[in-house]
C-alpha cells in the first residue's frame, strides 16, 4: 500500500451543446477483481456520507459498488488504481455544486477520508 492512482474526473452526457439531466458520483476499477477493488469500496462509503442527498452512480453486478471498465490508464497501473467521476459538467445544479466551496471541499473530503479508510484495512 505504498503507491495508490486515483485519476479525478468530471462527467459528461452530452456535446456541451446543452444542459441535461444526468447526474451523480462513480467509481471505476479495472474489469474483474482487482487490488483496487477495497479502495473503490472504501471511496463509495466515503462519497455516501460526503454526498448526502446526492446520486451514487453504483453497478452492483458483480458484488460490489464500483463500474468496471478497461480504461488504459487502470489497465495499465502497476498499483491499485481507480478513476472517480465526480458529478456533471453539463448537469447546471452539478456545476453549481462543483463551483460552491462546500462541493469543493466535499470532493476532497470523500477522497481523503476514502484513502484513510483504504490505509487501514
């Protein structure tokens, strides 16, 4: 547990041509099980509690929270790594969250409270 990758995002839906609907808060790891597996668990408890009243995006088909994709920079991470969307670029009620000092600081909070939980198991 000496190197972790946590590659910070923001979703879209659309072309920017538009506001639209789509909203909420993700977690990805790398298809199958993984060692980033208990870090994007760790992260979806801490998003849970930062977020309230917010979406969590979940994709519980195979057992847990997190979505799987075989986005190269998780593929090819020798550490556990995990790629977070953090709401809607063109959602306005996201951006406006995005914007506030309290989203700000809520992002960074389920980050750093996930990782300190990752540190501890």
């Amino acid at each position: 547990k000496n190197v972790v990758l946590i590659s910070i995002h923001v979703n879209a839906a659309g072309d920017g041509s538009k506001w639209l609907n789509a909203t909420g808060w993700s977690c990805y790891t790398c298809k199958g099980q993984t060692l980033a597996d208990n870090l994007a668990e760790c992260l979806y408890e801490s998003a849970i509690k930062n977020f309230p009243n917010k979406r969590i995006r979940t994709d519980s088909s195979d057992g847990d929270f997190d979505w799987e994709e075989q986005f190269y920079i998780l593929r090819n991470s020798w550490c556990p790594a995990v790629l977070t969307e953090n709401f809607f670029m063109d959602n306005k009620i996201d951006v406006e969250f995005l914007n506030s000092r309290i989203g700000k600081d809520a992002i960074v909070f389920a980050h750093v409270e996930g990782i300190i939980e990752w540190l501890s198991i």
